[in-house]
C-alpha cells in the first residue's frame, strides 16, 4: 500500500515559544481520563458528589475511585457562563450562541483543550457548521450531525486540531483583530496548528491509525479550520489534496461514504470541498459527479427593465428563472462604488435607471448561469436569490418603491432566510452576502421600525463571521443616504416654490 507524503503538503513554520513537553502532557492526561471515563460508562451508575473544591474531580461513593471526569475550573466555568453554554449545547440557537460572542469583550485565550467549555463549544460549532452546510449544500439538517465526530478524542492529533479550530474562530470572532489579544489568539492557534500537523505525521506512520477515523477526523477539521483562516486558494488546496490522499488509503469515496456515513464525515469531506469552490470559484476537487447537487439548466430571460413592472402595495416580485444579476459576481463591490458615482452625478434624476443601473446590473448571456454553476456549484435557490436581490436594489435606487416599502421588506426576509445559512458557513466574500448586507443595513438605517430589527441580527451576524467589508458597506449606505437627502429637500424646495 502506497502511503501519501507525510503533511508535508503543508509548509508551517514552528512558533517559537511553543511549549511542546507541557502541551503534549496535558493532552495525554486528557486521553487517558476519558479512556477511564468511558471504561466505567458500562458500568452501573452510583450516586457521586461534588467536592468542595470547584476543580476537583467527582468521587464515587460507592467504591471511593475517583471518576476522573473533567470538571472545569473557575475560569473555564465562568467563560461557560458567559457564553451561555448550557450542558446541553445542541439547545443552543443561532442568534443566542452569535449573540453571546458579539456581546463578549475579545477573549484573551481559548479555553484549554481538556476543559469542558472547549469540549462544548468544539461541539456546537461542528453541529452549527454541519446543519448551515448541509442546508446550502441541498440537504436537510440532520441529527447526526451532533455526533459527526463521535467520542474519538483520546486521540493527539483530533484534540490538538479541535484546539486549533476553536481558538482561531475566537480570535476571528473577536471585533478587534488587530489587539495585543486577538494576536496572541492568533499566534496560540498557529501553535496548535503546528502540533496538529506533527501528529498527523506521526499517524500515518501506522498504518492502522492512518486510516482510523480519529485520524481523517483530524485532516477534516484542520481543512475546516483552514476555510477560515483565510490563506488562500494554495493553502486550501494543499488540505484538499491532503484530504484525499487519506481517501485514497481508506478505500476511496465509495467505501468510505458507505462506512461513515453514521458519523457524517463523508458529509463533512463533500462540505469542504463545496465551501472552497463556492469561496475560491475553483472546481470541485472531491466530490465526485455522482453525488453533485442537481442543477437546473439555464433558460433564456428578458432583462431586467422588461421583467420588472411597478408593483402595486400588496404583490410579490416574481423570480425569473434563469436570469442573472452580475456578468461578474465577483466585481459586486467595485458595481456598487460605480453606482454610487452615477447617483451623486444624476441626483436621483429618472435617466439613473436606464443610463447607470442598467449598466452595471447587465444581465448575463445564456451561458454564464451554467459556466458559473459548473464552477462553483452555486445552487439554483442561490442563484435566484440573488436575481431577487438585484431587483430590489435597482427599484429602490431608481425611486421605483422606497426601500422600507412593505413589499421589499418582505422581500427581503425572504432573502435573509436564504442567504443567511452562507453567511454562517463563513462564505465572507461571497457577493449575495454582501449585497444582503447592503440591503437590509440601508432599510434597517433609513426606515427603523422591522428593518432596525433585522439590523441587530445583522449586526451580530457580521461581527461572528468577521465580515470584512462592513466598513466599505456603511460608507457606501451614508454617501447613498446623504445625496437622497439633498435630492428630497431638492424637490421640497422646487414644491414649494
């Protein structure tokens, strides 16, 4: 059997203040605890009680061993209580776990890997992570997820890789990036990084535990780990080809969708690949053909400006299937500056619709819905929230319906439900979130009432995925807000004269 490379497809530079004979010993007392903690799961359950001391170990009565399960101590129970963390994590809703890290001052350290908190929180993530992409992907939200990863961690590698997930998504989460302790986050995490990949070396010396689930387990979430990190389309390649190189020695795709599919990680090796293609707008690199989601194939629309009459109060906007907002969704950004140009030379003049927007929101050929679809696997609901989107956002700025309208609020929680799932991926650049942004933030600002509603949610949303562009959006919404403003007093003047 041929055994890929050792992860010398990753080129990690070793921190130099890491303290591996410290690190490495916490971890192996961490791993023999829960071998002796699930040693005693078969046996028969006895009263326990709690020591006074709030870090000690639980006692059992009956025969006076100690159980040896982690009890988090004052700091680890505090951060718990601060997070909202109940025991139960997967009772935890979105909102409540988004706006808890919002609210939260930025941490100045991750919990330790062999705390509960860690544990807990590991495991909403991989739960909130799993649903969102399984969703987006053409699925439904599945139970199993909870258990993606089953209780493996007695294994180095998958702890030391937990350990980087968490603590590089808590120095993202944190709304100041570039303190004393957002750095020192990140530096812990390229830490644990480095452990990570030196225990997945040492694994796949063995020829048993390279293929152990602990062990693709491990190379699954640092690839995870990686959709975050934000290095670019090298760096996440180089996990996909590490990813499937492990594939490769399990037997490939097919025997290792049959056999994990209990713990979900097949599920989660396809999530991986769909979040890079749909991040780096490359082709899927795993995911085979067969189990691809099905696209519909495009269809020949009208443009915009024929597809889209005044509405009276009360109707809906009808999606046209096929039709497309940008011949670039990639350039959304740079469109919305340009548009913003044209609305401070036309000053709401009624030419805008006609000479800016529909130049900048030029419908796409018949080929590009299916070019753009083979290549990022965008699905088609996606697609035509983002026709949706446009809609609104050209009627709202040519004066057509004003956005805080009842029919664009409505609109746009329909669009919200839809788009939102990619925001909580962690899809940060791509253009539907950006333009959701845009939408909802300049209702939320201009009409109050719902729209500051989904102003709050859409602020703690934008602050947990570290949505980069938050700054550029709001500049853009008071420059639109500011000149509307001087056409409206504009107007009221030449009324009154």
């Amino acid at each position: 059997m041929h055994y890929p490379d050792k992860l010398s497809w990753v080129n990690v530079q070793k921190p130099a203040d890491i303290k591996d004979a410290k690190t490495a010993k916490i971890i192996r007392s961490h791993a023999q605890r829960e071998v002796r903690r699930r040693e005693r799961q078969t046996k028969p359950k006895t009263l326990t009680k709690r020591s006074q001391n709030s870090g000690a170990l639980r006692q059992d009565v009956a025969s006076g061993e100690p159980n040896n399960q982690v009890v988090p101590d004052d700091e680890d129970a505090k951060r718990c209580e601060e997070l909202s963390i109940l025991p139960e994590v997967a009772e935890i809703s979105q909102g409540e776990f988004a706006l808890a890290l919002s609210s939260s001052n930025p941490f100045t350290k991750a919990p330790s890997p062999q705390s509960l908190c860690f544990h807990q929180i590991y495991r909403y993530m991989s739960i909130w992570h799993g649903e969102q992409a399984s969703r987006v992907c053409g699925g439904r939200p599945d139970d199993k997820w909870k258990i993606w990863i089953p209780t493996i961690t007695t294994e180095e590698a998958i702890l030391y890789a937990q350990a980087f997930y968490v603590t590089l998504s808590f120095q993202i989460w944190s709304r100041q990036s570039n303190s004393p302790d957002a750095l020192a986050l990140k530096d812990q995490a390229l830490a644990l990084k480095h452990q990570t990949i030196l225990h997945i070396n040492h694994n796949l010396n063995n020829s048993t535990i390279a293929v152990s689930d602990a062990n693709l387990a491990s190379v699954v979430t640092l690839a995870l780990a990686t959709h975050i990190e934000d290095l670019g389309i090298d760096n996440y390649k180089t996990h996909m080809n590490g990813l499937r190189k492990i594939i490769a020695l399990k037997g490939g795709w097919e025997e290792v969708r049959s056999s994990l599919r209990p713990s979900m990680l097949g599920d989660v090796l396809a999530t991986c690949d769909y979040v890079g293609a749909i991040i780096f707008k490359t082709k899927l690199l795993y995911v085979p053909a067969d189990v691809r989601p099905v696209q519909e194939p495009p269809r020949r629309s009208p443009s915009i400006s024929q597809t889209s009459p005044l509405l009276s109060p009360g109707e809906s906007y009808q999606l046209s299937e096929g039709s497309s907002l940008l011949q670039n969704l990639s350039q959304l950004l740079t469109e919305m500056q340009t548009l913003t140009s044209l609305f401070e030379t036309h000053h709401g003049d009624a030419s805008l619709h006609d000479t800016g927007i529909t130049t900048a929101l030029t419908p796409a050929n018949e080929s590009f819905y299916s070019d753009y679809c083979q290549e990022t696997s965008i699905n088609y609901q996606m697609y035509q929230s983002l026709y949706l989107a446009g809609l609104i956002y050209t009627r709202a700025l040519s004066r057509d319906i004003p956005f805080g309208h009842p029919t664009n609020l409505s609109n746009m929680l329909l669009l919200r439900e839809t788009l939102e799932p990619t925001l909580l991926v962690g899809w940060r650049d791509l253009p539907g979130a950006l333009l959701w942004v845009l939408l909802v933030g300049t209702a939320a600002e201009r009409e109050g009432g719902e729209g500051n509603a989904l102003a709050v949610n859409l602020s703690s949303t934008c602050n947990c995925i570290g949505f980069r562009h938050w700054d550029t959006v709001r500049e853009i919404l008071q420059r639109f807000m500011a000149i509307e403003k001087k056409v409206d007093e504009r107007a009221s003047r030449a009324s009154g004269d």
